[in-house]
C-alpha cells in the first residue's frame, strides 16, 4: 500500500514536517520506500510482513491494555 506523507499527517494528527522526518529514519532503516511525485511523497513498506508484524504487535498490546483496565476496575 502506497500513501502520501501529507495524507498520513492529516490521519495521524501530526505535523508534516515531523512525520517527514520519521519517514527519513525509517527510509534508511530499510523499513519503508519513498518517491516524489509532483509535490507529494510518497512511501510505501519494503516488505509488506512488516504490516503483519506491526498488527499481531497490537493485539498484543491491545490485550494486554484491556486486562490492564480490568484489573484497575478490580481494585476500585
């Protein structure tokens, strides 16, 4: 899946200019691609396991923030 770093900005909430240079680290850590195209960048994954990898890491997390939360109820 390609997206345009302007488009991920206005997803994630956060500043282009620092979105921009998150996609330069991880652009040299080999993680994602990127191409200019007219005035927009677009980047892509490298690998597309790196999606997978990324989506069992937040059920994970997902999990663990839900027993968490169940164990604060229990205090309470």
């Amino acid at each position: 899946m390609q997206t345009a770093v302007r488009e991920l900005a206005e997803e994630t909430g956060l500043e282009l200019s620092h979105l921009s240079q998150q996609v330069s680290v991880l652009r040299r850590a080999g993680i994602v691609g990127s191409r200019r195209v007219r005035n927009n960048v677009i980047c892509s994954l490298c690998d597309p396991q790196t999606a997978e990898l990324l989506a069992v890491a937040r059920r994970i997390l997902t999990a663990n923030l839900r027993q968490g939360q169940v164990m604060l109820k229990e205090l309470d």
